[in-house]
C-alpha cells in the first residue's frame, strides 16, 4: 500500500490516475497513525511552501519514523523541497528536514527578456541525470519532464539530477530511501511512470 498525503496543497487525482496505470494499490490516510500501513509514501504538492506547516507535529513525526524504518518516501514539486529544512518563500515555516538545506526562489525572480525567460518555470524541460540512483533506473539524461514551480532546491551531494532554467536547480534527490523530484511525473509521459515504477520498487 501506497500513501498519498492529502495537506490540501494540490489536486491528487492525477497523481492516483498515474499511480493507478503502474498499478499502485493507494490509500489517502486520514490520520498519522494510518501510514504505518503504507510500504511507502507519496508527499506530492503544488503552490506556496506555507502549506506544508499542514505537515507539522503528527504527520512529520510519522513520517519520520516510516524513513528510520527503512521505507521509502517519494516528494513531488512542493513535497520536494518539503523534503528539505525549509523555504525562502515561507521563512516560519520548517521542512522535514531530511535533506540539508533551504530553497530559494529561480534566479532571484528575475525575468530575461533576451532569452524570453520566465518565472515561473512552466512546461517542459530535460533532465541532467549527474550520478545514479534507484529513482532514476531506465531514465536516460536528457529526458524531457513537465515543471511548473517558482521555487528550487540547491544542488547539494544528494542532487541526482539537474535543470536549467537561467540557472541549474536540483530536479531529482536521493539520499537512501528518500527521493524527490521537482517536475511532476504523473504529467510526463512514460518517463514520469517509469520513475514512480522505480519508487514502487522501492516500496517492495
């Protein structure tokens, strides 16, 4: 069983639909206690990096406790940077804090009229797949992947991945049993399942 983190930051059914065609048996807990049911959980999550304080005490507990079992944890676009000690876009506001680090806003918000750049950073772009990593198996670098997101992770010694948009950014993370990726996989085509393939496999 699979859980998907409901915090009301983003529309889940597309990420059920797409977990439903690998053939995912998902569940939406209600409460913290329920995901010591789950084999492995999904943090996914659109819009501003406040939402996540809907993640505090309890869940963040819980979820902790499922990484020191040794059960793997999946963050998509928001639930990425989740994954990290906090945001510039909601100072207050603490992230799990698995991986070390803040995230910052894409090219400090500035907009390249010579290059047309725009922020947010909307549609698709590839990926630079820099080490290996089970969450990246039968994904070649280069790939073209579905983003919309303002914010970035910093390149750090979990990047598996990264894009350029004016700058590079961390696109995929892994460290041990924790992984994320800040495109949307449930929108990018076969490579998007093949990367919540590899998270099931993961998930045992």
């Amino acid at each position: 069983m699979i859980a998907l983190i409901d915090y009301g930051a983003g529309n889940l059914t597309s990420v059920k639909k797409a977990l439903a065609a690998i053939g995912a048996d998902v569940f939406v807990p209600a409460r913290p206690n329920e995901l010591e049911a789950a084999r492995g959980i999904i943090v996914p999550g659109v819009g501003n990096f406040g939402a996540t304080r809907a993640l505090e005490a309890g869940w963040t507990n819980a979820i902790r406790e499922h990484v020191d079992l040794g059960r793997p944890v999946l963050g998509i676009c928001l639930g990425m940077q989740w994954l990290f000690e906090g945001s510039d876009e909601a100072p207050n506001v603490s992230g799990l804090g698995i991986l070390a680090g803040r995230c910052y806003r894409l090219n400090n918000g500035k907009i390249d009229n010579q290059t047309r750049l725009k922020i947010p950073h909307v549609g698709w772009n590839n990926i630079d797949i820099v080490r290996t990593a089970p969450i990246v198996r039968g994904v070649a670098s280069g790939e073209q992947v579905y983003f919309t997101h303002s914010y970035v992770a910093p390149i750090t010694a979990e990047t598996i991945a990264n894009t350029e948009h004016g700058e590079k950014f961390a696109s995929i993370v892994q460290r041990e049993n924790v992984a994320g990726v800040q495109f949307h996989p449930e929108k990018s085509g076969e490579i998007g399942l093949r990367v919540l393939r590899n998270f099931m496999e993961l998930a045992g």
